[in-house]
C-alpha cells in the first residue's frame, strides 16, 4: 500500500503552516515523515519567515511534541544534521 513506503520512512512530505489536516496526516501516516517546508529566503523575508514558525509553533490543534518533530527532528534526520 502506499502509506507503507511513508511508515517505512524513506519519504518525507512538507506541510504547510496552516494547514488544517496536519493533526490527522500526522496520526495517519506517522509523525516521523513530515517536515516544515523552507525554501527560505526563495518567497520569504527573514520576518516572515519567522512569523510563520512562530505561528506555527502556536498552533493550539498540534501538541508540542509534534512540533518539534515537524520543525526540528524529522528535518534533522532527513538531512543527517
């Protein structure tokens, strides 16, 4: 099945700040394959930038474990930092 190469872990999705499905892709598929997408600074000022990690972070729908996983864990380990 599909979802079996996302739980298997070699693919990773980014989400975008906003977006109201996260909280039931990350149980769905796993929390460990989604990270916070940057193409910083392609589209974004610096402020903006971290405007929308703050707002991000802020969100009341994700739990803060989640959050760092999406904006600091998973990128982590999907770039071997």
């Amino acid at each position: 099945m599909p979802s079996e190469y996302f739980t298997a872990g070699n693919i990773y999705v980014g989400c975008e700040a906003a977006e109201k499905s996260l909280p039931w892709v990350a149980q769905f598929l796993g929390a460990d394959h989604i990270a916070f997408p940057t193409a910083f600074p392609h589209t974004f000022t610096f402020e903006r930038f971290v405007e929308e990690v703050r707002g991000f972070i802020e969100r009341k729908d994700l739990p803060p474990d989640l959050s760092r996983k999406i904006l600091w864990d998973n990128p982590k380990r999907l770039y071997g930092i």
